[in-house]
C-alpha cells in the first residue's frame, strides 16, 4: 500500500464513478476519455492494495471495501473544496472567523434570526460567540479577544471604544408568587427592598470591580449567570431585575409576578443597549456585515 502518492483527482474521479455508476457516464461528466478514468481507478486501487469496484458485471459496482472508502474520499474531497473557498476568501479580505462578545440581555431570539441571515451570507466563516456580563464583553473587545461587542448589562461606553446604539430592553423587577415583596402592591419603598435577599450578577473583570448597578439591597446573592438567577428567582430565593423577554413567559403564567420597586419607572426601565468596537479594528466583509445588520435593527423581537 502507497498511499503517500495518492492525489486528489483520483478520488475525484472515484467519486464521480460511484455517482455516475459507469466509467463511461464517469468519463463524460469529466470530459475526459474513459481510459484515463479506468486507469486513475486501476492506479488508485493499486495504491490502497484493495478492490473498489466490482467488475464482473455489466456495471461496475462498489465493492464492500469501495463503499466504507468512498466515505472517506468525500470527507477529504470536501474538506479540500472548504480550504480552497476558506482561501480565496481570505485572499479578498474576508475574515476566516469572527469573534463576538454578547451581554446576557441581548434577545436570544434576536439572535438566532441573525445568526441564520450571517450563515447564509457567510458559509465559509467560523463564529464564535462569548456570552458575558457588564465589564467582560467590554473587556474581551478592548483586549481585542472578541472583535465586537453589544454592551446591556454595563451602563457606561468605555472612551476607547466607538459604538452603535442598539433598541433598549425592557428591565423589570420580579420575585416568586409566594415571596414577600409579592403582596405589596404600588411601589414598594427602598427601605423595605433593602430587607429582602436581592439576586445581582456579576463578573470578575476589571472596567467594573467595586461597582454596583441598580443594587437596592443591603443583602445581595450575586452570580455571573443569568439562567442561575432565573432559576433562584423562580424558586422565590429573593428579587432581581431581569429582561422582560426572558421572563414574559413565567409572567403571563404566573411563576413570576412583577414588582414596581422605587429605583424603575412602574412599567420597567429602558436599558439602552451598545455595539461597541475597537478603532483600530480591521473591518473585514464578515464584522461589517455585523455592523450593518446590528445598525439596522429598530426593535427587538416582541413578546
């Protein structure tokens, strides 16, 4: 067996052969005469030391042996064609993968929709997607480990930074039915809020160390994610701000109840929500497809 001398355009061939089951059919779609396809075969199964095709009937059929490589032929023939295209992309300027930094409010929903649109525009571009909190997603675009971010859970732009504005989300305070805030109608004062466990995030990162945002209470439990605050919340272990996308639905079935505390308007507050980027970042087709789209949104998905 020599498979060191085995070149792409034999197992082209053995694909084509399989696909249009005659050397003939096979020599025609490849505008080539059917004895160079009969010995780009004859050479190849020389070199594998196996059978690929039964001859001994009128049309050559896959051997056992033929079937399971003719997998792998295709593996490698398709891995070959995503270089080339991976390739000449780059060659144009095209970015080969793009990473984002995403705040947990942005809308799941939102997000999917544009994922979808950036698949089909860009089959060739790997994504990678990094969901953070306040400072962090400002963090990995300023240390130019993410090469966009959308800024929500951090109310500040870092100077260094241009930006998008983006549509706000609606932030609204919720606890549990069977919690104690829940009883209260109106407004409940700051005084009484502080009495009670509020559930906070956080993160560990640098731009937001020492800093609080719309914390009211003196008894705060913090965590870095948000579907453990949901979680708590739901099983009435204290009161929290969340994206009224996030919890329409215990709203409207009743898992959670809103609460109109003193810090937010009665109806929620309006959390205005950023694309930011570095300067000095490269602008390739696939970020300035992200930019695009992100400036042309108007609105979040309802709920």
């Amino acid at each position: 067996m020599n498979i060191e001398r085995l070149s792409l355009d034999q197992l082209r061939v053995f694909a084509q052969v399989a696909d249009s089951g005659s050397f003939l059919a096979a020599a025609r779609a490849l505008a080539r005469a059917q004895s160079a396809v009969s010995y780009a075969i004859t050479t190849l199964e020389g070199q594998l030391d196996v059978a690929l095709f039964d001859r001994s009937s009128y049309r050559p059929q896959l051997t056992a042996a033929g079937i399971e490589l003719l997998r792998d032929a295709r593996q490698v023939l398709d891995q070959v064609d995503a270089l080339q295209a991976r390739a000449a992309a780059y060659s144009q300027g095209q970015e080969l993968e793009v990473t984002l930094a995403l705040d947990v409010f942005f809308p799941t929903s939102t997000l999917v929709g544009l994922l979808g649109e950036f698949r089909a525009a860009f089959p060739g571009v790997t994504l990678r997607l990094e969901i953070e909190a306040l400072g962090s997603v400002a963090e990995r675009v300023i240390d130019g480990e993410a090469m966009l971010g959308i800024l929500g859970t951090l109310p500040i732009i870092p100077p260094n930074l241009l930006h998008v504005s983006l549509p706000t989300v609606l932030l609204v305070g919720v606890v549990a039915p069977t919690h104690a805030l829940a009883q209260i109608s109106g407004r409940i004062p700051a005084h009484v809020l502080k009495q009670q466990v509020q559930l906070v995030l956080s993160d560990r990162s640098a731009l937001t160390a020492n800093q609080d945002f719309s914390v009211h209470s003196s008894l705060s439990w913090r965590m870095s994610d948000l579907g453990t605050k949901h979680a708590l919340l739901r099983a009435g272990m204290g009161w929290g701000y969340m994206p009224r996308h996030v919890v329409a639905d215990d709203l409207a079935s009743g898992r959670l109840v809103q609460i109109q505390t003193a810090g937010h308007p009665p109806q929620g507050a309006a959390l205005p929500m950023q694309c930011v980027y570095r300067p000095d970042r490269h602008v390739g087709p696939a970020l300035s497809w992200w930019l695009d789209a992100l400036a042309r949104l108007t609105t979040f998905d309802p709920v």
